[in-house]
C-alpha cells in the first residue's frame, strides 16, 4: 500500500478546523482540540507507551502557524505555544480516519481524571467531515507542496 500523499490543506482559525484531502479521495476535517491532544511530540506522548500526558483545556486552541517539513509533514504552533509536534502525513491521515474511536478514547480519559466537559466536543463540533461552507473558505496547498496558509 502506497503511502498517503495531501492534495490540499487548509487551516480554518474561525472553526478551528484542519481540513486535509489525500490523493485516494479521502478528506477529513481535524478539530484543531484533537490535534493538540494527540500531538506526536514527547510533552504529550512521552517517550514510550504508558508515558502519556493527558492534556487538558484545549477546547479553544488555535493554530497560529504552521510550517512545511520537508515533503512528508508540517509542524504547526498552537496558540498555547505548543509547537514541537511533527506531524507526518501518515499520521494526519490516521487521526482523521480514526478520528471518532480516538475523541472517544481522549473523552474517556479526561472523564476518568474527572475533567467533565473539558472538551470541545460537547459544543456539536461536527466528527464526521468537513462542512461545504469550511472547504469553501480559506487558502491550501493543492499539489502536496504545502505552502499552507492559516
């Protein structure tokens, strides 16, 4: 199986969105909240399993940049100043194509730790794919060249 390779990706600020299309014809709308939570980086995955960080408070972070890395993935900047995540394109094509199994996975833990309601997911924010208004609006990459615009 080929690996994954973007056809556009558009930062949404307003719903806090990463709209992200894929050369099979899949595209998937990843709350930016989810992103944040399962980001790759040490400070939030640790360095093995069984070291995660569970992150809360998140429900209104945003993107304030993000940058190409080299021709495989992008590192955004959280507006928490989180910036030290490296996100591949195998791995954004995972968090949306699993993308519900893992909201309820996060949803499940914050529960347990007795953050209710600390998500955004309690806002009817849409899991199941970009609205035609958000793919709409706001600039992408087209190619997979990603010269992403936020």
């Amino acid at each position: 199986m080929s690996k994954p390779v973007p056809t556009g990706l558009t930062v949404h600020n307003k719903s806090r969105v990463l709209d992200i299309d894929f050369d099979d014809g899949k595209s998937f709308a990843i709350p930016f909240e989810l992103l944040r939570v399962y980001s790759p980086s040490a400070e939030v995955m640790g360095h093995g399993p069984g070291q995660e960080v569970l992150q809360v408070g998140k429900r209104e972070v945003n993107i304030a940049g993000i940058e190409p890395v080299g021709n495989y993935a992008v590192q955004p900047t959280f507006s928490d100043g989180h910036n030290t995540g490296i996100f591949t394109w195998e791995y954004l094509y995972k968090l949306g194509n699993e993308k519900a199994a893992l909201w309820d996975a996060y949803m499940d833990r914050l529960h347990a730790s007795g953050f209710e309601g600390d998500s955004g997911r309690e806002t009817g924010l849409s899991l199941t794919g970009p609205s035609s208004a958000a793919k709409s609006s706001g600039g992408g990459c087209g190619s997979g060249s990603c010269g992403c615009k936020s």
